[in-house]
C-alpha cells in the first residue's frame, strides 16, 4: 500500500442500526489518538447521528461537534460530522454513511464505509464502492454484521 492509500473497510449492518454501531467504531477511533469526519448524507440524518453521539452510553464521552454549529471550530473537534468531504477538522479517519462517497482518500490513512445490508438499492452501491475502492489500490475489507451484532470477516472474491 502506498502513502497515499488508505485503508478501506466496508461494514454492512443487518441487524443493529447505524446510530449503535457508529458510536463503538468511533471509541475505537478517538481511544487510540485518531480524529474523524463522519460524511452523510442529510441535514435529518446528521442530526440523527449527532444525537446517538450525546445519548449512546450515560456514562461515555465522544468530543464531537457538527457542521451548522456556527458556536463550534471544526479544529476543536477530533470528531466532526458534516455533509461535505472537506476535511476541516484534520481527520486522519473518514466514516462515510449514506451511502456517501468520497473519490480523494488521500489526507486519510483509514476509510469506514457504513452501509444498510438489508437495502438492496444500499447493498448494490456498496458492492460499487468496493469495486472503485480496489481499483483505486486501496487495501479493502469487508465487514458484516451478525445476528448478535458482532462483526464477521467476509472474502472479498
């Protein structure tokens, strides 16, 4: 993989929804000194994720702050959510939710791709995603959720 290649993995969500699962990638992200730009693909949506942020676990914190904010420096906020790719925060991890895209991946050096598994619409674009992902000479992995909300591996062939 070379510099400016980011590491890509795609997660397809079957059974928990995206405003559980976001917040647990993103104690991962800001636990190991990472900062994020969550991409998405409304101002309703946005606001959804910027909630499940505040509400997820009575006793965790996530620093985050979201485009609109006119009170917030997107530089203040090591997690940042918006609807344009521009990576005003200085996020080294782009989260793309939606169904969003992003063409330029390199200011990042990992790309979480999160997407509804049970849309068949979603599901097909993600398979793009992927395919323009690996073409691009992104390393790509691909997650999937099971029945308990764990995360299996699945080939990419």
């Amino acid at each position: 993989m070379s510099k400016n290649q980011a590491e890509v993995s795609l997660y397809q969500l079957t059974t928990h929804p995206i405003e559980k699962v976001l917040p647990k990638i993103l104690e991962k992200v800001y636990g190991g000194g990472l900062r994020a730009l969550i991409v998405t693909d409304s101002l309703e949506h946005m606001q959804v994720l910027n909630a499940s942020l505040w509400t997820y676990s009575p006793g965790a914190f996530l620093p985050h702050g979201m485009e609109g904010d006119k009170m917030l420096d997107p530089q203040d906020n090591p997690i940042w959510l918006t609807l344009e790719p521009d990576n005003r925060n200085n996020a080294t991890v782009l989260v793309l939710t939606g169904g969003r895209s992003v063409d330029d991946l390199s200011t990042y050096t990992r790309c979480v791709d999160i997407f509804d598994g049970n849309d068949l619409v979603s599901l097909a674009a993600a398979q793009q995603r992927q395919d323009a992902y690996q073409q691009n000479g992104h390393s790509v992995t691909y997650w999937k959720q099971s029945v308990d909300g764990t995360w299996d591996q699945v080939s990419l062939s």
